[in-house]
C-alpha cells in the first residue's frame, strides 16, 4: 500500500482539511504499528498493542507568513490479553509550537469497563493574534488576546459518582487577557480579563469581564461539581455575582438567531418556527445576584435592576427584584419554567409612579389588553398577579392568561379618544373632550 505521509493525518482533522487543504505544506516523522495476538471469546480480548508517534512535525499554508511546527505526539493503546479493565491508553506526549506560542497536553487512562482511572495535564500560552499567521481566517473575522493555562487531574470515575471530591487530584489556573472575537453578522466579543482557579471540589472564577456589542459584564463566583457536571451530566451547583454598566439583550438575542453556525447557509425565516424552543437545563443549580444599571429588552428600557436570579429544576427564578422602569419604580418576583408541558410565567410585582405612556410605548402586552393607555396621560401604581403559558415564541397565550390586581393614580388624564371628540362636537362642550379624575382606585381581572 502507499506509505502514509504526515499531511494525510492531518486530512482527517476537518478544520484543516476545508480550509485551502491543496495550499497546505506539511512534513514530519509518521510512524504507526500494531498487532494482536490471542482470540476474542465473549467479554476476553487478545493481546494487542497500537503504537502512533510523530516527531518533528510541522504544517504551514504557503499563504500565510508562519506555520505549527515541533508538533509531537506519542499515543499507545495497550492491552496484555483478558478484560477490557487491562487496557491502558496513554498518551504520553503531545505538543506543538505556534508561532512561539506552546501547547503540551498528557492523558492516560485505564480500568475503563469497570472504574475508569485517569490523570491528564495541560500547559501552554498562546497568543491568538497569531492565529491568523498560521490558520486562513474567514473574511472579516478578527482574533486577538492571550490565554494561559496550567492544570492536571487525576482521579477514579468512582470517587466522582460518590462525590469523593477529596479523593481527586485537581489543580490549576486559566487567565484569559485582552481577547477579542470580530465575526461577521455578530457584535464584537471582548474579554477583558478573565482568572479562574480549579480544585477538586469548585471551580473558581475570580475575575470576568466581558464585552459583547453594546453589553459589558463583570462576575465573579464559584461552581460546585464541576467534574460530574462535565463527565456524566450531574447537576452543577454555583453563585455568581454579575454587574453591569448595560445589557443590550435586543442586540444580543438578534445576533443569535440571525447569524447562521459556521460552514451552513444563512437560514430562511421561514424555518424559525421549526427551531428548537428555548429550555431551562434540569441540571442546573444556580443563583446569580445581579447589580445591572441598565437592560434593554424589546421596546423596554429597565435601570438600577437588582436582586437574586435562581436556575433550578428547568426553571428561573426572581427573587427580591427592583428596578426602574416605565418612568416609575418596581419590585418583582416570579417564575419562568420549561419543565412542564409548555413553557409557562408566573410574576407579582409592583409599580410605583409609573407612566401611562411610557408603559404602552414599551409593553406589547398592554397594547394588547389596554389600549387605552396610549391616550392616558398621568402616573399610576400598580399591583398585579399574572400566570399565562407561553407559546413558542415565548409571548403570552391570551386563552390561558390570568391576572389580578390593583391600579391606582392620584391623577388622570384622557384625551384625544375619537368617540368623546366626537361627543364634545356634537354637544358643542369642548370639556368632554378631556376626561379627568383624581385618587382613584380601580381593580381589576383578566
């Protein structure tokens, strides 16, 4: 058969293959064998051994200034005859050099039917402005920041599903700095500076802070059970503390749907409706303590929002929320959940001062069920209980909406309704055209 040359292994790696593969120069030491000896009865395998290394290799696209070179990589897979528990796989050498930047990672492992037993490490600093000296970047894409890591586990499968945290072996630092993202179709991504710090049992994040678009966000906090939640699933449990200058979710959400994934064709709107709706993960435990001074969101602009936001069970929670909004001030507390058959709200809250037309301007609800807002001068307070399902678009289905409450206003105004012009005309009393009352108080029911 023909000899195996280093740049066909690395036909099999995707990203390098779709991009400019005819353009790509590789060279390298290849070497592989294996063997096998005995017979395969029931659960009892032969003895085998596959061996692959590569030494001194190195890529480059002859369109581009630099290229990967030392690239190693020493993986053996090894078995002396009997259970699947006596294989080892032991990847005792990986590595390259990307324009001066070092990546080195090891893996072994064994017991692997019964009890998997692992230890793996991974070092290295790289620079990401030198990513587009050595991968061919899409048009318009950007990349620039450093990131540096340093970490090893080590540990048995059991002690994970028995939470023995204690009994794992897990130590090691991530620093993110000055990383930026510039992709077409979506706003610019920048992590300021991002530190985290990892043990067996938390993972913590002592700085974040991140720019997307419009938005910034700072957090800091700690993840519990880290290692179940990546390897099997388990719930992850966690607080964080996040501020923020502004949220821009118009701009964040848009971005998400319109912006097609890598390598697939813009999407037609007409397939929006087959999307996947959006689900609360069951497996998550999580309390976030929000501080943001603004958040925009569809037509409505909310300030100084804080309080405690809790992701359990397929839903999320708001617990001790206040904020400005609609001109006035306003506490909440509520309920969005996907875990039942179809996504559902529940929310009391609270308004105080809040203006009549600013809450039809930025309230599609209440331009539904209140139209007379729009012509309501004055300001208001408010008390509501609303429950509703929501549809896939997550708006509220009218047929299932019910709500109670209070509203009251020192001072009211109506004007400019076409039935009491049309009243004032023909009674020639130009005061029906303006309705006015004083500290009322009205309730009422959907």
């Amino acid at each position: 058969c023909e000899e195996v040359q280093f740049k066909d292994v690395l036909s099999l790696v995707p990203a390098l293959y779709t991009r400019d593969y005819r353009g790509l120069q590789a060279s390298g030491e290849l070497s592989m064998s294996l063997w096998a000896k005995g017979e395969m009865r029931g659960s009892t395998l032969p003895a085998f051994e596959f061996k692959t290394e590569v030494r001194d290799g190195s890529f480059r696209y002859a369109s581009l200034p630099a290229g990967v070179t030392d690239i190693g990589l020493g993986l053996s897979v090894t078995n002396p005859g009997g259970t699947m528990d006596r294989t080892v796989v032991d990847l005792s050498k990986f590595g390259f050099n990307m324009a001066g930047n070092t990546v080195a990672a090891t893996l072994y492992a064994t017991n692997l039917a019964s009890d998997p037993t692992f230890r793996a490490s991974a070092s290295g600093r790289v620079d990401l402005g030198t990513v587009g000296k050595v991968y061919p970047l899409e048009k318009g894409t950007g990349l620039g920041g450093r990131i540096a890591v340093d970490a090893q586990v080590s540990g048995r499968m059991s002690d994970i599903e028995k939470n023995r945290y204690d009994k794992l072996g897990a130590k090691g630092t991530l620093v993110v700095e000055e990383l930026g993202l510039t992709l077409p179709q979506l706003p610019d991504v920048k992590i300021r500076r991002a530190a985290a710090t990892i043990s067996p049992a938390a993972l913590t994040l002592g700085e974040f802070g991140l720019t997307v678009g419009r938005s910034d966000v700072e957090a800091n906090g700690q993840l519990t059970n880290y290692i179940g939640y990546l390897l099997r699933g388990d719930r992850l449990s966690g607080r964080l503390y996040v501020q923020s200058d502004c949220l821009d979710l118009n701009e964040l959400l848009s971005s998400a749907i319109s912006a097609p994934a890598a390598g697939e064709p813009d999407g037609d709107p007409a397939d929006a409706a087959e999307e996947e709706p959006l689900v609360v993960p069951q497996n998550l435990d999580l309390s976030l303590n929000a501080d943001l001074k603004e958040v925009l969101f569809q037509k409505m602009v909310l300030s100084d929002v804080s309080g405690e936001i809790r992701v359990s069970g397929g839903a999320v929670s708001l617990e001790r929320l206040s904020l400005g909004a609609f001109g006035g001030k306003a506490t909440a507390s509520g309920r969005f959940s996907t875990a039942g058959e179809h996504p559902s709200l529940s929310l009391a809250a609270s308004m105080s001062k809040g203006s009549f037309a600013k809450t039809f301007e930025q309230l599609e609800v209440v331009q539904k069920l209140a139209p007379v807002f729009e012509k309501t001068g004055g300001d208001y307070s408010l008390s509501l209980d609303l429950s509703t399902a929501l549809d896939a678009s997550l708006s509220p289905d009218l047929g299932t909406l019910t709500a109670s409450g209070e509203l009251r206003s020192e001072h009211i105004e109506i004007q400019n309704l076409k039935a009491f012009d049309a009243l004032a005309t023909a009674l020639k009393n130009d005061k029906l055209r303006r309705i006015e009352a004083r500290d009322v108080a009205v309730r009422f029911a959907v």
